[in-house]
C-alpha cells in the first residue's frame, strides 16, 4: 500500500513541475515592455556595501545596543562566569512497600 501511494505522489509531483515548466516562458524575458527604464547597474563595491557590509554592521548595532542596554541581574542568569551553576536537589521520596 505505500508503494502504490509513493507512486501515485511521485506521479503527480512529476506532473506538476512538467505543467509548470510548460507554462513559464522565461524567453519573454528578453524582450522589454512599455514604460521599462532599467538604471545603471551597480559596482562591485556598490553591490558589496549594500549586500555585505551593511547587514554586518546593522547586526554589529544591534548586538552592541543589546549589550550596552543589559539590564538583568548576575543572579537570574542561567550561568555566570567563573561560578558553578546552581543545582536543584530534589527531595527523595520513600517508596511506601
């Protein structure tokens, strides 16, 4: 029984990517339409600043405005350095017999 539901599902996934397939027309990308004004194109460096470097240095302002902005106490951190992380021990319960 799964052999026939994994055939019937590979059929239609085939069929489907084909129909689509089919129906795109990436050649109409060639051709330009009516109010198409394409700018320049931008330099490696353009391309690297945007692309790159500005999502780096967003990250690098938000880690640092988390990191100034740090409000929490030592005590309710998971973990502080250079201590032992607090245990919780658990009350044994006699099994009655």
């Amino acid at each position: 029984m799964d052999k026939k539901n994994a055939l019937r599902a590979g059929a239609l996934a085939a069929g489907t990517t084909l129909m689509m397939l089919l129906m795109s027309s990436p050649a109409l990308a060639l051709t330009r339409d009516d109010g198409d004004d394409p700018g320049t194109g931008l330099s490696v460096i353009e391309t690297l600043g945007y692309y790159v470097l500005a999502p780096l240095a967003l990250f690098a302002v938000i880690t640092g405005l988390v990191m100034a902005l740090d409000r929490s106490k030592p005590e309710h951190r998971v973990i502080t350095p250079g201590t032992k992380g607090k245990t919780k021990t658990k009350a044994k319960v006699a099994a009655k017999a």
